[in-house]
C-alpha cells in the first residue's frame, strides 16, 4: 500500500458539532475561499499546519472505539482530495461514515472531478457532503452542521447518481 501525506490544521479525537454522532474530525490544511467570518482562519496558509500520513491518521481512528465517522474540515479537504480519498478508503473499511465539507458547491465539485481523479474518489467515498462557502449575513446556528443557510447538507451517493444536489 502507498501511503499519503495530508497536510492537516490538526485534529479532534471525538466531536459531537461536525456531523452525528460522535465523529474523529481531520481539519485540512489551506483554503482558496477565505470566508469571511470563517470558524478556523488558521487554516487558510498552505503553509500552515503540519503534515502527517494518512496511516498515521488512520491508526488514531481505528483506536477510537466510539466512533460513529469521521469528518474532514478544512481548510478546503479538495485541496488535497487524493490524500482525503485516501484516508476515506481506509474509513470505510472499518465500516463508518465519512462527512466532507467543503467552501466548493456540489456542481462545482462536480465539474472539477471531470478533470481531477482524486476529486472524483472523494466524492464518491464521502457519505454526506457540507458544501458552499461561509456567508457570515446567513448564519444560523439552528440548522444542524452548518454555519450559514446558503450550505446544503447533501446525499453524495444520492447526487451523483441524480447528477444534481440532492439533500439529506
């Protein structure tokens, strides 16, 4: 097996905010958007953070006994979407759920994996997806996982099958 870098921002071992249930959240390192009023500005430098293998990331999640998934937040996780490709492959094989959020829009991702291969298999390994950028003039903190009205929380298998946004 190849193992990948990511560079990360860091991690949380056990969320109850970044998806059901209880979820082990990577926060990826850089991000083309830089929304204003964005919850982790830290992670806008590519830079920034620390870079570690997806093995090792894996080796904390299999550790983690109570997990229902895990989540990847950013920074953009499709600026580095092979390594997070990567990493949901080997998720998914311990039979959890993988939650990707991305500042990019279903349509926009979709377009881009015509062209980008990883792009393509982290769409197609994440379960759910939390896309569009942060608009500070739509926050909401009532609406479950997101942060402004404007962000979907999408079926990915369900999208890609209609070739259209479809929520869940």
């Amino acid at each position: 097996m190849i193992w990948l870098k990511i560079k990360i921002a860091g991690y949380t071992k056990e969320s109850v905010v970044d998806g059901p249930g209880v979820r082990f959240v990577v926060y990826a390192q850089g991000c083309p958007h830089r929304c204003a009023g964005c919850h982790n500005p830290e992670t806008w430098e590519v830079e920034g953070g620390k870079t570690v293998g997806d093995e090792e990331l894996f080796s904390l999640i299999r550790g983690s006994k109570l997990l229902s998934g895990v989540t990847f937040s950013g920074g953009e996780p499709f600026m580095q979407a092979g390594a997070f490709a990567s990493l949901a492959a080997m998720v998914k094989s311990l039979h959890l759920d993988v939650i990707t959020y991305s500042g990019y829009t279903f349509e926009e991702l979709l377009a881009m994996s015509e062209d980008d291969e990883g792009i393509k298999l982290l769409l197609q390994r994440s379960d759910y997806l939390v896309d569009g950028r942060y608009i500070a003039a739509e926050r909401d903190l009532s609406i479950p996982f997101r942060g402004s009205k404007n962000q979907r929380f999408l079926d990915v298998a369900a999208s890609l099958a209609a070739g259209s946004a479809v929520g869940k």
